[in-house]
C-alpha cells in the first residue's frame, strides 16, 4: 500500500486526475479483477432498466455533491478507465440491490453486506475505536492513502479503495474528525432508488468542520441505502455509532465504558434488515470476548475461532484488508498488517490533532512494533 500527498489543488477535477494518475495502474487492475463490476454491474447496465436508475444516481449526487462529482470524473481520466466503471464502482451498493438475481453468481461474487468489525470505548481511563477493514477479496491489493490538502486549508487522511472516492473505509482530518465505516443490509424496501450514494456521504465527512457538523452532514444526507458510521472526536473525547437509513432516519449511539462491538446488521435503529448469518455469529462470539483495553480488542479483532464466519477473515470471498486501531487519549490512529492479535507491526501511525494539522505518518518503509 502506498501513500500520495496532493494539493492544494486548482479544483477537484484536477485532485482527481492526480490520484487517478498516481494510481492509475491499481485502478486499471482493480476494474478488471473486480467480478462484482465485470459479471454483475456492467451488464446490468447494458439493459433498459438501469438506465433510469444509473441516470438518477448520477444526476442527484452530481447535483447535491458536485466538487465530488468533478472529483470521481477526474479519477477515471487520470487513470484511464471509463467514466461508466468508476460510476459502478462508487455506487455499487445503491446499484446491486435493483439487479435481478440469477443461480448462475459464482460464490465469490456473494453481495452480502458481510464486511468490516468494531470495537468502541470511551472510559476515564482509555478511549479508543478498534476497526477490522473487510472487503471482497478482489480489493486485496488495490487500496491506498491519500493525504489531501484542499484550498481552504482542511486536510484529510482517508484509506481508499481504487477508483473510489476517499473514503468507504476510514479517514480523518486537521479538524481531529475521525471515521470508520461498517455496512449494513436494509431490505430491498428500504431502499431509496437514485438517492444519495454512500461514497460520497463519506467523502463528504472528511470535510467535517466538528462533530456537530459531521452528525448534521449524516442526518440530512437522504442516503439511498443504510450504513453505519462510527464518529471519533478526538477534540471532546467522544465516539459516537450512527445508524443511518433512507429518507433521513438515523439512530445515535454514544460509546461509553461497556464495550461496544458492531458488524454488519442494525442495532439500535429500527429497519427491515435482511438477516446476515456472519454478523450474528461476530456479534454472537465478540459478546464472549473481553475487550476493555487495546490488546484485548486487538484480539478480539484478530479472533479466528468460528472457521466459518471469523471476525479476522482471511477468504475465500472476504479477507480483512488491515485493522485500525484510533486512540483517543495519544491522538494517534494506527493501521495494522496481519493479524492483530499476534506479534505485529504497524504500517503506519498518523498523529492527530498534531499542531492543528494532519501530521507526516511514517513511510511505508519504516515500521514500528506495537507494545501496549
């Protein structure tokens, strides 16, 4: 994985085109590799009925977010990948659910909202978040970080998965605004056709000025699908869940000294959700788990003992992709290699909140042994 510092930059097509450029080679491969978009998005949208759908996407977020608009055409012209595959890529979620299904999706191309594990708490003692990153195993090698530093003098760190909008995964900015992200499977009834994409609600975060204005930019984003947002204020010393559904619902959790752990499924707010048989399990076998210090969540996230819904998984359809690990206390947020719970090594550790900025992580050749 790789690092890419950027801005400021003339517009946000220009921001785009450079991290298209820069990573031009992993979003190629990304597009090609990624069966979700080859068997399933790009047929799809061959037929008479995505149009109307794909027009709406398009048109309705180009028009609430339209800097990210320009940012996501940029990024295919950089990167030399058509304008319609980037277009499926960021909207796969709101797209795949319109799709008819047929028995002939080979079992690597499972849809389900089967990613991504957390942990959060906020104690006199220690506040932390604990984030497993999973994703389809075609994204295995196709991410990376971008540092952005944007005209109005607001900065942001964002994991990224190629060709995609910074970021369906984590990120933070020089207003000490912290993310991660968890999906969660509304009913097809749910769903809101042509609305906001999830993509660019969370590039949206990254400019969060404080919490209060990222939990406004959450409820008033009239997101097509759900997901679940776990909030770090690094400035107060609180972490927030936030459950979010069509037409503006949304349900807010403050983390406090019981442990907080959650998948993929709604906890607290009230949505026909399809039942997702690996979240129960996680959620099942996190509850047995100690996790009120650091390593204990580092084990939790690393935990393997379900061979057949892991919290830590390593495929054949989902594999953790890193483990994040945001201290509240050091205002550091680190991204782990490997499994967690063994001997470990950082990749990178980022200081938060360091002289108002968004501070240098350490190269990707240097590494620090983590001993909590």
């Amino acid at each position: 994985m790789d690092i890419f510092d950027v801005g400021p930059c003339k517009d946000s097509y220009q921001l785009g085109f450079l991290i298209g450029q820069r990573f031009s080679d992993l979003i190629r491969s990304r597009v090609v590799t990624d069966l979700i978009l080859q068997h399933q998005l790009l047929p799809f949208s061959r037929t008479p009925e995505a149009e109307p759908l794909i027009e709406s996407l398009c048109s309705n977020n180009k028009q609430r977010f339209p800097r990210y608009w320009d940012e996501l055409l940029g990024t295919a012209q950089g990167s030399r990948v058509s304008a319609l595959e980037l277009i499926l890529v960021n909207f796969r979620k709101e797209i795949l659910p319109f799709i008819p299904k047929t028995e002939e999706a080979p079992k690597q191309e499972d849809t389900a909202s089967e990613d991504c594990s957390d942990v959060l708490i906020v104690n006199d003692s220690t506040a932390f978040l604990g984030h497993n990153e999973d994703a389809n195993v075609a994204l295995v090698g196709h991410t990376y970080l971008v540092r952005v530093m944007l005209p109005t003098g607001l900065s942001f760190t964002a994991y990224t998965y190629a060709g995609e909008l910074p970021s369906c995964a984590f990120g933070f900015n020089s207003h000490g605004v912290a993310f991660t992200l968890n999906a969660v499977p509304p009913s097809n009834d749910e769903i809101l056709e042509g609305g906001i994409g999830r993509n660019f609600i969370s590039r949206d975060l990254l400019e969060a000025t404080n919490i209060s204005d990222a939990l406004n930019r959450l409820q008033s984003s009239n997101a097509s699908v759900g997901h679940s947002y776990n909030l770090v204020d690094m400035q107060g010393r609180k972490i927030f869940n936030v459950e979010t559904a069509s037409n503006n619902r949304f349900s807010i959790h403050e983390a406090g000294a019981r442990p907080f752990f959650h998948a993929n499924m709604y906890l607290h707010l009230k949505v026909q959700q399809v039942q997702n048989e690996s979240s129960i399990s996680r959620q099942r076998r996190a509850a047995l788990l100690p996790a009120e210090s650091k390593e204990n969540t580092l084990a939790l996230l690393g935990d393997c003992e379900d061979e057949e819904y892991p919290i830590y998984m390593t495929g054949p359809t989902l594999y953790t992709l890193c483990t994040v690990l945001i201290d509240l206390d050091d205002r550091t947020l680190t991204i782990i290699q490997g499994q967690p719970k063994k001997r470990r090594h950082s990749f990178f550790i980022f200081n938060i909140l360091s002289a108002g900025a968004t501070t240098n992580a350490l190269t990707r050749k240097h590494k620090v042994y983590l001993n909590y």
